[in-house]
C-alpha cells in the first residue's frame, strides 16, 4: 500500500512535500486511534482503534520511502553510509 501511495504522490507533487503529507496522515490517523479511548461504548471504540492504526501504517511507510529518496538524493555518496547508520 505505501509504494503504491508513494508512487502515487511523488508523480504529483515533490519529496518533501509527499513527506510531509505522509506524516500529517499518520498523525491524523493516529489521532482518531487515540480519540477512539475516550469514547462510552467499548465496542464501538474497537472500530476506529483499529482503524486509526492500520491507517497510520500507510502513512508511516511512506513517509519512510520518502525520507529514504531523500537522504539518497542530497547526502553525498562518500559520507551516505554514515548518516544511512546513525538513522
């Protein structure tokens, strides 16, 4: 799912800013996982639980394969293996 999304955005729009996206869809979806405890109706609040952080998944992966096109685009070759470590 996040390799199709990615590709998907990267065609539209640019790396950072599919990045940032990615990242404001998780923590959107991770935000109504979170709001889901508040609620009365314990089976209810299962649905979007669940929903909110199988969602986030997506977000995270593409924010990841973003961040990895990044760093592979702008750090240079001789010092990439250094900063691919410390990530």
């Amino acid at each position: 799912v996040g390799t199709v999304l990615y590709h998907l955005m990267s065609t539209k729009m640019g790396l950072v800013d599919v990045g940032m996206l990615s990242v404001a869809f998780q923590f959107l979806s991770l935000s109504a996982a979170y709001a889901s405890l508040f609620m009365d109706d314990v089976a209810a609040s299962f649905v979007p639980l669940i929903a909110g952080v199988c969602l986030s998944r997506a977000g995270l992966w593409v924010f990841d394969i973003a961040v990895t096109q990044l760093m592979q685009q702008h750090v240079p070759a001789p010092i990439r293996g250094l900063v691919g470590g410390v990530q």
